[in-house]
C-alpha cells in the first residue's frame, strides 16, 4: 500500500506540473498565435495555418492531460475515500445543459431557417395537400421528439447513481406497452391514411384537358419539347438522337441525315478495319520514336497515349473494339429502317415540335409532365412545384400537376426580383449533376405563353434549315447548362 | 487419451450440417433473387418486345432425369453407409459422380443447342434477355452441381480410406443432403423456367 | 468419442504450434478475430470519416483553394480545388465504408463474434476455419476498396447505391470504369464474408449455447445479433445476384439493367428491354435489411449497457425480442419505399408505404421500453453507458423522419433531399456508430483485459455527441428547403446562397467531431498497453463473458463451462443486497461466493484434482503460465 502510495504521489507531482505547464501555457500559445496572424474577417479552414493546427494539438492535449490528473484524482479518492469530482453528477448536468442549449437550438433553427422552408405558399394544386399533410406529420413527430428527448434527458438527470438507493426492479408492465403500442398504431394508422389518399390524389388524379410537355434528361442538361399547331407530340426513338435531332423525334428528314450520317462513320470505320494492320506499324513507329528520343520522360502523358494505342494494337483490342462500333452502328441502321417502314410511327406530328430550353406554363392550367431519360437515370425535382419524378432511359415517367402561382407573385412573396423556379436534377448522374437545371417560369395567361411559343422555333421550320432549337430567350442562368453539352 | 472429469455440452446439432442448411437457405436467396428478377422483368420487357418465350433445349429435360437417378444413387450411397456397407457405399458414391458428370455433359449439350438456336448469353438480338436470364441461372446452378461432385469425390475418397462408416457419417449425410438439394433445385428450376418460357 | 472431446482435441493441437502467425494473424479464436474485425473496422472508419471532411470542405467553401487537398490528392484537387469526379467518388466510397466496412462488419462483425460465444458459454464458434476466413474475406476486400480509391480514373463514384446505367456504362463517367469494377469486386469478396460470419453466427446461437442458456435466457445483444445474422443471411444473396447481373452487363454486354441509351461520344447503345427499375428492386431488398443489420446489433449492445448501467431491469425483455423480430420480418418487404419515385406502379407504393409505417411501431415500442429501463433506475455514467444514451436519442430523432419518408406523398418532395441525409445520418449513422462506441467502452476489458480511460471517454461522447446534432440536425432544414443531396456546390443556384452559413457550420462541426474521434483513438490505443488492469468483472454485469478470467485464453474458460441459472438482466433484486445477480450463480449460493477471486480460484483447484487432463488444458497452461 505505502509503496502504492508513494508512486501515485510521485507521479501526480510530475504530472501536475505538466498540468500547470499546460494550462498556463495554451492560452499564452493562443494569444500570441493571434498575434502572429492577422484574424481572419470570416472564419475559413483555408486561412488554418500551423499555428492554429498546433493550437487544436494543444487543447487536445489539455484535455488529455486534464482526463489524467483526474484519473490520479480519482485514485486519491479511493485511497482517501473523499469525493472530488462526483463525474456521474458532473454528466448528468452536463446532460440537463445540452437539453436546454439543443431544445433552444431547435427553436432558434426553426424560427431562423424556417422561412426558407418550402412550406406554404406552394405553387402548385397539389402542393397545398401535400403542405397540410406535412404539418400534421410535423406536429406528431415534434410532440413525440420533445417529450421523449426531455425525458430521456430528465431521467438522466433525475436517477443518476446514488449509493443509498437501489434501481426499481421493474421488469415488464403489459397494460403500459399495449398502450404503447397501440397509440403509435393508430396515429400511424391515421397518417397512413391520410398519406394514402394524398398519394393517390397526387399519382392518379389525371384532368382529361391536361396539356402534355415532354421533359428530356441528358448528361448534363434539360430539354423541353411543346407540341406545335396539331397539338400533339410525335413519336421518338432513342435510335434517331443525332446533333441535330437531340431529342430523337421522327422525323423523316433528320433521320435521313442520320442515315446518311452513320453509313459514313460505317464507311469510315471499315477503312479504318481495313488498313489495321498499317495502324499497328503506325503506333510502333510512334512508340519507338518516343523511346530512343526520349520525348517519353519529357511529355509523360502523351506517351501514355501513344503507349496505350501501341497496346491496343498489338493485343487486338483496337480491331474488336471497330469491328464492336461497326456491328453497333449497323445494328442502329436496321432498326432505324424498321421503324422508317411503320408509317404510323412516322406521322409527321414531330415536325412542328418545338424543342425548348425553359419551361413556360400557364397558371391554374394542368399539365403532364413527360419524362425521358436519354443515357442515365436523372430525377426531375421542382421543389416549388412539390413535384418529383425519375427520369429513366428506357422507362417512360410522368408527372401531373398544375401551378397556382406565376413567377412574379412568388417574387413578391419572396420579396426577391430575382427569383426563378427552377427544375434540378436530383438523381446522381455524372460530374457536372449539381449544374444540371431549367429554368421554369409560370405566367398569368394564354396569351403570354403564346406569345413566347410562337418565338420558339418547330423542329422543321418550312423556311429554316433543320436545326437544334435556338433558345431565343436566351438569358444567363440557362445558357450555363448548355456549354457543357456539346450534342454532337 | 482419457477422458477429462466435465464435459463441455454436446451441441444438439452437428455444427457443419447446420452450416450447411444454412448455406442452402442463402444459396436459395440467390435463386430466388435472379427467379424473381425473371418474373418481374419478363412483363416489362415483354410489353417493348424485348422477350422472346423459347422452348428449352431437350438436353436440359435429359439432365433432368439425370439428376433425379443421381438422387435415388446418392439416397443408396447413404444408406449402404448407415447399414456398413462398405464395398456398396463406394460403388454408390462412384455411380453418383459418374452420374453428376454426366449431368454437366448434359448441360453442356443443352447450351450448345441454345447457342445453335442464336440464344446465346449476350443478347445477339434485343428479344433474347428471356436467354440471358436462362443462361445466368443454369450457369449459378452448374457451380453449385460443381461443389457437389467435389463433395462427392471427396467422399469417395474418404470412403476407400475406410472413413466413411456408421459412426462416421457426417461428411457422408452432408454429400447427401446437399446432392438432394442441387437436384431439387434443378427441378424446380427446370419447371419454372419450363413454364415461365 | 463425443464431438465435445473431438472439439477439445482440436484445440489442442493448435495450440501446440501457436506461433505469431496463428495467434495474430491467421487465428481461429474467436476473441482474435473480433479484435481484427474491430481494428480494421476503426482505420476504415477513419478513412470514410477523413473522405467526409474532404467533401465536406468542398461544400462549405466552394470558391476556396485548399492547397492541402492538391498535396493529398495530387490530380483529383488541382490548384486544391476538388474535382466534381472525385467528390462524386468520396461521396460513394465514403457511404460504401461507413455501411459495410464500417458498421455492418466493423460492428456485427467484432461484436458478434465477442460476443456470441462469450455470452452464450462456448467454447469457440461453431466453425472457427470459417470464422477467420470470414475475416480474411472482409480484409482482402477492404484492401480492394481502399486500392480502388486509388486507380487512375478514380472510384467508383455513381453514389452508394451504384444505381446502373450510370454504373453500367464506362463512358458514362470516369469512376464507372475500373474503380466501379474494383467496387464490384471488394463487394463480392464482402459479401461472401458477410455469408461465412453469419451462417456461423446462427448455427452457434442456435447450437451451441451452455446448459441451461435456454433462448428466453439470452441477452439481448445475443438475440439481435441472432436476427441480424438472418436478415444478413437471406439478404446479401439476393445482392449478390444483382451485382452478378451488373458484372454481366458491364463486361459481357447482357442487357439486365440497360435500355433505350444514347450516349455522348459513342451513339446509340444496341441493348434494349433491360430495366435499370430491377436493380433498384434486388438492391433495395437487401438494402433495407442491410438498415437493420447495421442498427439492431447497436440496439442490442444498448439494451445490454443500459440495463447493465442503469442497475435495473431492461423493461419489456420479451417485447424487446418481438419488435426485433417485428422488425427483421417486416424490413424484407418495405424495400418499395425508397422507390416511391422511380415511376413505380402507384397502387404497389401504397402497399409499401402502409408496411413502412407498420415498422415504426415496434421501433417505438423498442424506444419507450429504452425510456422505462432508465425510469428510476440508478444510473452509471460509465461512457458506454452515456454512448447507449446518445444512440436512444438519435435513434428517436432519427427515427421519428423516417415517418415522412416512409410516406410516399411526403417522399415526393424530400426524396433526395438534404432531409434524407439527415434522417439516416442520425438514425442508422450516428445511432449506430454510437452503439458501436457503446460496445467497444463497455467490453474493452474484456477484449483487453484493461480499461479505457473514463475521463476521456467523457470528452469524446459529449464533444461527438453535440457535434453530431449539429452537424446533421440543420440538414433537416436545408431538405425542406429542397436542397438537393450529392451535390458538389451549391453557389451556382442563388436560392441555395442562405445555406452556405449552415454549411460552414455542418463543416465547422464535423471537423470538431473529427478531432474528437483522436481522442478516442488516443484512448484505445493507448489502453491496450498501458490501461489500468481490469478487474473480472468491472461493471459487475449478470452476463456470463465476465465469469472468464480477465487473460483471455483460446477456449474462454479456464475450467467447466459454467450453467446459466436466470435470465441475463437480474439487477437490484429485491431479495438480494447486491445490485447484481450474476446467470451463472446458483440460487442457493450465497453473497460472498460473487466475489471475482472465488470464481478465479476455482478451477487452479480443479486442476489439482485432474490428474489426466486433457491436452488442451495442460496446452493452455503452458502458454499462460496457469500451472
């Protein structure tokens, strides 16, 4: 025991002037470290530098040094047999604290951050059911939240360990958790309820006058297509998409072009088939040059390149991946042609589509949103709308829905003159997914989205050479889109 | 060796049989999971034209009778070791293999006929997913007859070095029940397959 | 010969030519191997944590040139800018390690297998050879997954979920080429680990348990980590069938999952018919069990601490094991509601979203009878008794949005959303996670034989615990205000500009919950050598692991294995003047037999008495100096 004794007393001497070293130092390190460095105008983890990574280093080991000296604490409590620190009482204030602090916390978040909340004031039919339905799930959810996180935190507080009393040797109480279970069941049950109406209403409640639009995903951009004067979209195949035809509309003078367009790359890569053999000697030659110029250690990646052609050459990969492209573009043309021979799938209605780069709708006018999907999954999310929908390839989607509310009343109830709806992607999809948006605009009539309409150019404009649609309402925000989609 | 004074608590199951149902019932996962997957894609891809129904090569039908002979052999095989038949349980085991080789000939004949027929595994044509799908489950099913004539030969083996015996039967009951299982599975997936097509 | 002496002979003879490599590296005790599962659990989870504040960097200063980033990551940061590909991949890699790496091994892997045999009284698992592969699986497979971080077109990176086309097609985006099949790879080699442990799992529990350790006397933590091994069991197949169909059109050019593509640069693909909708359905139904499996061995580690912490009763034994198997049965069929979108059949998401509802009554029922447990209790603050605490309260915060998202009308607008991040942050993330720490506080001496340090386990739950709230409770706000998840930056839509203060707080805070992990760290390696030697039973817990000497030796029990005479959670009996009532005291025996020495004595006197002793016995008296 003396021997005990005399260590512990040993060590805590040492120890507690480590202790003091530290307390004393760490701040004077954080004061003149704050000398050191101008302070920062808004805090930034770029504008860490060593000594702010030297001064978290040292509250670390405070806090290190601190849990040791209260070990030695604790065992000169055991030797003394006198509480210094009660940790079990100090934890569970520390808990009664962060109770107050977070429920304060979460009322501040909720009267902060509130009003950024899509909630209310939905643009949308749809959107105020879907409001009311969220309110009484909030309610619920809150009351439940509040109360059990407060007595979580109060038994914490209230039965913390106390040598005199014994814990309730309490084991199961079935009149309580029928209660249990049941209450859960049937506010659940209600919800249930409501959710599945709701659903229902938003999924299947299709108006008969509701005007079709189709809403086009690619890597990394939106399209729309409106129909022209016939009212009516023309049918599309993922088969016909060429640069100029980037929706895939049939039409027989685009896919006529897309014929002649991939008979030439078939041309092309035959050729290429043809003269492999050369290709290979090509390659080496290159390859060779590079290695006793030495041009491979002055410009590694080129020779990468070169390196990696040479391979594919000489393993064969080269010629299986033409005779691949070739087999796959003369697949396409098989299917193009059979398509072409079915005269009802070519009708003409695509002609007069008109293939846009923003969404024009009028309020209180239904619509059904069209989805496609050209080469991933995209997810066509409009949280003003409360409207999400998938975009798969392969798998046409759709959406219902009506807007309620043009873009300059949701300005004025925004108090902000530059506020647009916009469509995001919502489905990971590739790099540039977060920069993947159209703008959606909603006015108060007809006449306006005639008007813009009518400045849309159809797909075959009798006087125009077929063209991509140029968006002639070309503003900033949906430019952006279009620069990282070259669709050729 | 004598015996220690307590003894541990025999465990009421042999641990590696019970491994083994347990592997079956995971394995029947993986069945289950690509046999749904059939039976959910097969209206999807039926509506774009994209399935075409075929008729099974006659081969798969032959592997079939096989492997229910291989069951009735495999369920001798166990019993002539039960009863310490020795010399019986080896030519059981050896007829079992025999006929579990022929069972992969068989597939293997049936395969052939499909690649004949143009239904191969990468779909030549758009319509013949409903080939990709019957290829990726016979195949599954190939490894899994595999590990049984492993397990078989295994046995055998053991049983010419005299370990295979009444009171020896572990490895023996689990060759059995697992060549009962791949030849159940077959069958069931030979109806489906034979009545989804 | 009986199969129990056969058993013992085995261990005999490893024992014989135990050296380095089959103590510590290829070793089939069971103790071993769980510490291996933990430790590799811990560095992946300071991988995925470290990828986390990476991205999150990117997201609370956009326009902000770490010139750190570009020392680390060289090509993928130039000018310590992230580029968008490769926070795509950190954003994949890091869910990938967090769910399996870290929380389905790292977790049910190391605790179970402690625990398992320990508590339930057996000598080893049922088949230890399967054990350490097992192990070496989930080793080989962490390798591959970290090796594909590093390939030259970067890791996967088509989100967790790895949904094709995007993962399908190589062209489609850099990460899908070779990281995705790396990540193919690593989950295959997972998987197959995954169905090794828990075949185990199950057959011990079911077979192996001590004399009278019936199924109504097991602990809690036996029973969920029982039902995880079922949900792993009959769920990761049906995954391994989906990634086989993903291998086959990704490198053999089937068309499972593929249709109707056009693609940039190449033209139009030759596959049609295939449904990319499929491989949601074969992924999600593993996928929501995968839920459970990370979460209920948490819960069960919790009831077990809590109980144990609180010196009273866990309320409602019975009720606990149903809702787990409320749950486990109910979590194979709601895997529909995260496809409430995919254009799914309207009726059929009713169908789900009427069973996804039904699963939030047992979970109540789990969190109430966690609230009464601790009602005039007598509560220890032990830290994995204050980790138990923070996972009940993240378990309710979280649990209670997963009541908006099993709702298919409300899933319309939060799908995707910053809100679903929050939600299973909190309740599978952090709950998990901190039932995780909860374990490794309340059985490191058992693993150890040393304690961790309670001071610093205090620092570590309060900071981690405050940072986790603040980094994932404003998330709920930035999803209803429709900020939309895996993006790379949100300074390009100028409805997003009011988030960025709360995305810079969410970094902030993450950083500080970094830091605080190094105290953990700190404290559990620095107790694995230097801690103060544990006692035999330091919490004076009921269950039978602390009846083992404090040296853990190969075969858990020096002697006899002991009998179970009571249920596992007999704690301040009325009748006793202990608080505890050990399940492997006999009734009769009176107070002072409890004390550790007795228990340790007990079987040196055995040994006198066994003149022949086996030699798996004399084996371990040569390796432990017993004799």
């Amino acid at each position: 025991m003396k021997f005990n004794t005399l260590r512990v007393l040993n060590n805590s001497l040492i120890k507690k002037t480590l202790v003091l070293l530290f307390t004393v130092l760490t701040p004077l390190f954080a004061l003149a470290a704050s000398d050191v460095i101008e302070p920062p105008k808004e805090f930034s983890i770029s504008n860490f530098d060593w000594v702010s990574i030297f001064t978290v280093v040292l509250i670390l080991l405070m806090i290190l040094v601190i849990a040791r000296a209260f070990d030695i604490g604790s065992l000169t409590e055991k030797l003394t047999g006198k509480t210094i620190v009660s940790w079990n009482n100090v934890n569970a204030y520390v808990g009664i604290i962060v109770l107050i602090l977070g429920m304060i916390g979460v009322w501040y978040e909720l009267n902060y951050h509130g009003k950024y909340l899509k909630l209310g004031n939905s643009a949308s039919e749809h959107g105020s059911t879907y409001d009311s339905m969220f309110y009484w799930t909030f309610g619920f959810t809150f009351f439940v939240f509040v109360v059990t996180e407060v007595l979580l935190f109060y038994f914490m507080f209230k039965y913390r360990y106390n040598e005199n009393r014994k814990a309730l040797y309490y084991f199961h109480n079935n009149k309580l958790e029928v209660i249990w279970t049941i209450v859960p069941t049937i506010v659940l049950t209600f919800l249930v309820l409501r959710g599945f109406n709701t659903w229902s209403k938003i999924t299947t409640d299709i108006p008969k006058d509701s005007q079709e639009i189709e809403v086009f995903a690619y890597q990394f951009g939106w399209k729309a297509r409106y129909a022209g004067e016939d009212k009516e979209l023309g049918n599309t195949n993922f088969n016909f998409i060429s640069g100029t035809n980037p929706l895939g509309v049939a039409e027989d003078g685009a896919i006529k072009e897309l014929i002649v367009e991939l008979e030439g790359e078939v041309a092309k890569l035959k050729v290429k088939q043809a003269t492999a053999a050369d290709s290979i000697k090509v390659w080496k030659a290159k390859y060779d040059r590079m290695v006793s110029t030495g041009l491979n250690r002055t410009y590694p990646e080129d020779f990468k390149a070169v390196k990696d052609q040479y391979n594919d050459a000489i393993s064969g990969a080269y010629e299986r991946q033409l005779e691949k492209d070739i087999k796959r573009k003369k697949t396409a043309l098989s299917r193009i042609a059979e398509y072409r021979k079915d005269k009802d799938f070519f009708n003409g209605k695509a002609s007069d589509d008109k293939i846009t780069t923003e969404l024009v709708l009028v309020k209180n006018k239904p619509y059904v949103f069209k989805f496609r999907a050209r080469d991933v999954i995209h997810s066509a999310y409009m949280p003003d709308f409360r409207v999400q929908m998938n975009c798969v390839p392969g798998m046409p989607t759709q959406f219902a829905f009506t807007p309620t509310m043009t873009t300059e009343q949701a300005r004025e109830i925004k108090g902000n003159k530059e506020f647009d709806y916009y469509l995001y992607c919502n489905k990971i999809c590739g790099g540039a997914h977060y920069n993947m948006k159209i703008k959606v605009t909603v006015v108060e009539s007809e006449a306006e989205y005639l008007t813009w309409l009518a400045t849309q150019a159809p797909f075959v404009a009798p006087a125009l050479p077929a063209a991509p649609a140029t968006p002639s309402t070309t503003d900033s925000a949906t430019t952006t889109t279009t620069p990282t989609v070259a669709l050729k | 060796m004598k015996a220690v004074k307590y003894k541990d608590p025999k465990p009421a199951v042999v641990p590696a049989k019970l491994n083994l149902w347990l592997f079956m019932l995971a394995s029947s996962m993986l069945f289950a999971a690509t046999v749904s997957a059939f039976i959910v894609h097969r209206p999807d891809a039926e509506g774009r034209g994209a399935w075409t129904a075929f008729d099974l090569p006659i081969f798969f039908l032959y592997s079939t009778i096989i492997v229910l002979l291989s069951s009735i052999t495999a369920f001798y095989a166990y019993k002539s070791a039960k009863n310490d038949e020795l010399s019986q349980n080896k030519t059981w085991l050896l007829v079992t293999t025999v006929l579990g080789t022929l069972f992969c000939v068989s597939q293997y004949l049936g395969w052939q006929q499909m690649v004949r027929l143009e239904l191969t595994f990468v779909n030549a044509r758009p319509e013949d997913i409903s080939a990709s799908y019957v290829w990726v489950i016979t195949m599954l099913h190939f490894i899994h007859i595999l590990g049984g004539i492993g397990l078989l030969i295994g046995t055998w083996i053991q049983a010419i070095r005299l370990n295979v015996h009444k009171k020896s039967m572990t490895l023996m009951s689990i060759t059995h029940t697992y060549w009962h299982f791949v030849g159940l599975l077959w069958i069931f997936l030979y109806l489906f397959l034979y009545f989804a097509q | 010969m009986s199969t129990a002496a056969l058993h013992v002979d085995h261990h005999a003879d490893h024992h014989h030519k135990e050296s380095f490599i089959s103590k510590y590296v290829f070793s089939m005790d069971h103790k071993m191997i769980s510490k291996q599962f933990l430790i590799t659990g811990i560095v992946m989870g300071m991988v995925g944590m470290i990828m986390s504040l990476l991205f999150r960097l990117q997201l609370a200063w956009p326009d902000e040139q770490f010139g750190i980033l570009e020392t680390l990551l060289g090509k993928w940061a130039v000018d310590g800018k992230l580029d968008p590909n490769f926070y795509m991949g950190l954003v994949t890699i890091h869910g990938t390690i967090m769910v399996f790496y870290v929380l389905t091994a790292g977790l049910s892997g190391t605790f179970s297998n402690l625990l398992i045999p320990l508590q339930l009284g057996a000598r080893d698992m049922a088949s230890p050879m399967m054990n350490m592969l097992s192990y070496w699986f989930f080793f080989a497979s962490s390798v591959v997954l970290l090796i594909s971080v590093g390939v030259e077109t970067g890791p996967a990176s088509g989100g967790w979920t790895v949904y094709p086309p995007l993962s399908a097609l190589e062209k489609a985006m850099p990460g899908s080429g070779l990281g995705m099949t790396l990540w193919l790879t690593a989950i295959a080699l997972f998987i197959v680990s995954s169905l090794l442990g828990g075949i185990n799992y199950i057959s011990t529990v079911l077979n192996m348990r001590t004399k009278g350790m019936s199924m109504n006397r097991m602990p809690l933590t036996i029973w969920a980590f029982f039902f995880t091994a079922i949900l792993g069991l009959l769920s990761f197949p049906v995954l391994l069938g989906a990634a086989l169909f993903l291998i086959f059109d990704r490198s053999f050019g089937t068309s499972f999952y593929l249709s109707d593509i056009y693609l940039e640069g190449v033209g139009a693909l030759e596959n049609i018919g295939g449904s990319p909708v499929l491989y949601q359905h074969l992924f999600w139904f593993l996928g929501h069990p995968e839920v459970y499996i990370i979460l209920m061995p948490a819960l069960g580690i919790t009831s077990e601490v809590i109980s144990t912490n609180a010196r009273k009763p866990i309320f409602g034994y019975t009720a606990m094991i149903i809702s787990l198997m409320g749950i486990s049965f109910l979590s194979f069929i709601v895997w529909g509601h995260h496809m409430f979108i995919t254009g799914m059949n309207p009726f059929l998401g009713s169908v789900f979203m009427i069973l996804t509802l039904i699963i939030a009554v047992p979970s109540a029922v789990k969190a109430f009878n966690y609230l009464t447990t601790l009602w005039k209790g007598n509560l220890r603050f032990n830290p994995a008794m204050l980790f138990s605490i923070g996972l009940v309260s993240f378990f309710i915060s979280g649990g209670l949005t997963g009541i908006y998202l099993g709702n298919a009308a409300l899933d319309i607008q939060l799908h995707d959303s910053y809100f679903v991040v929050a939600h299973f942050h909190l309740v599978m993330g952090s709950a998990a996670i901190f039932g995780m720490f909860a374990g490794i506080y309340h059985w490191f001496p058992k693993m150890y034989g040393r304690m961790m340090n309670k001071t610093l386990g205090y620092f570590h739950f309060w900071l981690t615990f405050i940072t986790a709230y603040l980094v994932f409770f404003p998330m709920h706000f930035m999803g209803l205000a429709g900020v939309p998840r895996r993006y790379y930056q949100f300074t390009l839509v100028k409805e997003f500009d009011v988030w960025m203060d709360v995305n810079k707080l969410i970094t902030v805070s993450a950083i500080v919950a970094g830091f605080a992990q190094l105290l953990f760290l700190w404290n559990f390696f620095y107790s694995i050598f230097k801690g103060k030697k544990s006692e035999q039973n330091p919490w004076q817990a009921n269950t039978l692991e602390w009846s083992t000497p404090v040296e853990r030796i190969h075969g858990n029990w020096p002697g006899e294995i002991p009998t179970v005479y009571r249920g596992p959670y007999e704690y301040s009996r009325p009748d006793r003047e202990e608080d505890f009532f050990p399940q492997y005291i006999p009734d009769e025996s009176a107070p002072e037999v409890l004390q550790p020495e007795e228990t340790q004595k007990a079987p040196s006197e055995k040994e006198e008495e066994t003149v022949e002793t086996s030699v798996f016995f004399a084996a371990i008296k040569r390796v432990f100096g017993l004799s």
